[in-house]
C-alpha cells in the first residue's frame, strides 16, 4: 500500500487581517536585564543566545536594568527625547504638507524613532552612514537642517539634489548621510566596501548601513555579509525589523521561522536581537558594536525588533491588510512614552517639560516649513534644464557638451 503524503507548500499568513482581533501572543519577550553584556572581542560562537533572545534596559516600570545599561548621564537623555520628539513632530507636518498637495510622496517613521536617534547619538559624528528611507532620525539627531530636508522633499529650487531624487531619498555629504536609494539592500554592500576602504586606508571611522525586514530576503543582503565577514570589516549591519513590508508582513523574509539577527549565525559573526523601542538598549548594543569595529574585531549584524505604527508611506493604506487597532497592541509599546517614564522617574524630566518641549518643537518645525516654502513647493520648476547634465561625470565628456550646445543651455 502507498503510504505517501501529497506534497504541501507553507504559505506564511499573518496572526490577523482587517477586523480581526490583533494577536502578538506568539511573540516572547524576556525580561529587561536578562541578556549578559560580553566583552566586545568575544568569539561570535559563544554569542548564539543574544541572536535568538532580546536585548532590554527598560522594564515595564521605565527603570533601567541588567549588565546592558549604558548609564547615559541626563543631558544625553534630554537630547535623545528631544531628537525622538522633533523626528514625529517632523513627520506629522510633512505627511499634512503631502496631503495639501505640496509634495509628492513622504514616508514616516513613527514608532522606530529610538532606532535612527539613539544610533545616531551612540556613533561617532565622523562615522559613515548608509540609511534606507525610515532613518530621518539619523539627520535630526545630528543636527541637520530642517529646512534643508524639506527643501529636498518639496525638490524646490534650493533642493541640494536638484529635482533628482524622490521626496525623502536624502543625501547630506557634510554629515556622512549617504544618498538613499529607492534599490533596497544597496546600502549594505555600499556600506561594507566603504568601511573595507577605511580600513585599508588606515582611518579611524566605521560605516552602519540600515535595512528593512524584508530587505533580508534580497541577494545584496548576503553578498554584504560574506564579504563582511570574510574581511572582517569594521561595520555595523542593521536590520529594521518593524513587522511588515509595504503590504506583507515579515514572515515572507523567514521571520517565521527564526529571528533576523540569526543570520549572522551561519556568516560568523555576532548577532544581537535588540528591542528597538528601548532607546537604552539600541543605545547600548550600538556602543558594542562600535567598540568591536574600532577594534578591529569585526561586524556586526543587529536586529532592531520594532513596530511600524503609521502606513508604509503615503501611497499605502494599511487597513487593507492588518487590523486598524494593531499599532495599539503591539507589546513594547511607545519609544517615546517609555523614554518619558524613564526619565520621570529618575527624575530628569517632567510632565511640563514634556508638554513644553512639544508646544516647542511645534513651532519650529512650522517656522522651517515656512522657509522651505518660500523657495517653492511641488510643481515649482527646481533646476534649469542644463543642471542635468552636472554631477555626474568630473569632467563633462565632449558628446554632452553636445548635447547640452544643441539644446542651447
């Protein structure tokens, strides 16, 4: 008798859609604390817990606990809050300008602003980033202009990229932000040649490249890993893990099965599962890493384990495809409401400082938007038509001056 089973593929599917009830109950999450600190120059061999586990500062109390603490003095704090707070104030005013019909396209990052903010306070200034398209916090929180940055989402005329780029594909040289590309997982391989030339040039400064879930699933994310750790170049590899694609959700990628920072498992190198609504945490595991790089012990992989609480950018509606209450849900909560408990609680802050700061940042980002404006919104011609023809070749070869000749520009 043929005892053999018919053959069946697993089609991933989300816990629930669209008026069904959230469900995360399959998600562990351990205790803040709980995860040892090693030494920076550890064998990634004995470092297999700290992929598959979590690492946490903050427990539910706000109180910042375990080996993982970086005991970030109040200044550093108060800057960080501030950074996390001015990044959705940002984001809530673009999002009403493309609405308004004054840009295209925007994308916000609401729920991961710990992510860019805390990393970008944890690396060195001099320090190369590599960003994908949610890391605007990179640029805030190193004190970049914001009128600068609106002016390349309304692509007006002081638009550094000249009409080039879509709306929130920054690039800003001054601060090592590189150019943001609409090709996802370019940046890791970009960032892993970049720090393998600062290597070899003898330099002191590493690259981090950022990418999304399900960017995991594309051949620049292995190619990245391979020749990082083959060469063992000094670069922080981070993985965005905020649960779902545009429409998809992060078990196509394999997150199903095993967690993102696993993959470092089978490269060699060290893989840290972070929660990445910690502002503490992603500090603290970023420090590590850094520290590793700089000491010429090698990259590492970082899995930001977070949640993306506003649609994939303004072309997507998310109710389609999850239920409407779900960001409500999610079980480590808010990264700027548990920074604020925290700080409360040790007293580095308040509720009227908190109420002030917003008041605050609300008019600032009104007073930028109303200088970008002034130099032009969607629609305003940003460059003349000659400008297409400049930063691309260092010396302009003879057939473009041609070119350029017989369109009279």
């Amino acid at each position: 008798m043929d005892t053999k089973q018919p053959l069946r593929l697993h089609v991933p599917e989300p816990k629930a859609r669209p008026g069904e009830s959230p469900d995360f109950s399959d998600i562990v999450i351990p205790p803040a604390g709980s995860l040892p600190r090693p030494p920076c120059d550890v064998n990634d061999q004995i470092m297999r817990e700290h992929a598959f586990g979590m690492i946490r500062v903050l427990d539910e109390n706000g109180t910042a606990v375990g080996e993982w603490d970086p005991k970030l003095d109040h200044d550093v704090l108060r800057r960080g809050l501030r950074a996390m707070l001015l990044t959705r104030t940002f984001d809530e005013r673009m999002m009403r300008v493309q609405r308004q019909g004054k840009t295209s396209f925007y994308m916000k990052c609401t729920g991961e602003e710990a992510v860019a903010v805390a990393q970008a306070l944890a690396l060195d200034d001099a320090d190369m980033l590599f960003p994908s398209y949610r890391q605007q916090g990179l640029l805030i929180a190193r004190d970049w202009s914001l009128v600068d940055m609106m002016c390349q989402i309304y692509n007006n005329t002081k638009d550094r990229l000249k009409g080039r780029q879509l709306p929130i594909m920054y690039s800003v040289k001054e601060k090592g932000f590189f150019s943001i590309s609409g090709n996802l997982g370019t940046q890791f391989p970009q960032a892993v040649g970049w720090a393998m030339a600062s290597a070899l040039k003898g330099d002191t400064r590493i690259a981090a490249a950022w990418v999304g879930d399900g960017t995991t699933a594309e051949a620049d994310f292995h190619y990245a890993l391979t020749f990082a750790t083959v060469y063992q170049a000094p670069v922080i590899l981070n993985v965005v893990n905020n649960q779902w694609a545009i429409s998809s959700f992060q078990g196509f990628a394999g997150g199903e099965q095993t967690t993102f920072a696993a993959r470092a498992v089978g490269y060699g190198l060290p893989g840290l599962r972070v929660d990445g609504n910690d502002f503490l945490a992603v500090y603290a595991a970023t420090r590590w890493a850094a520290e590793r790089a700089r000491g010429n012990h090698g990259p590492t992989l970082i899995e930001f384990f977070t949640y993306r609480a506003a649609p994939h950018s303004t072309s997507d509606d998310p109710s389609a495809y999850r239920p409407e209450e779900e960001s409500l849900r999610w079980p480590l909560g808010d990264p700027i409401t548990r920074m604020k408990q925290h700080m409360i609680a040790i007293g580095a802050w308040s509720e009227e400082q908190h109420t002030a700061l917003i008041q605050e940042l609300d008019e600032f980002v009104k007073a930028a938007q109303k200088e970008a404006e002034s130099f032009g919104t969607l629609g305003v011609k940003p460059a003349s038509a000659a400008s297409m023809f400049e930063d691309v070749f260092k010396e302009v070869p003879q057939h473009l001056i041609r070119q350029r000749q017989e369109l009279g520009v």
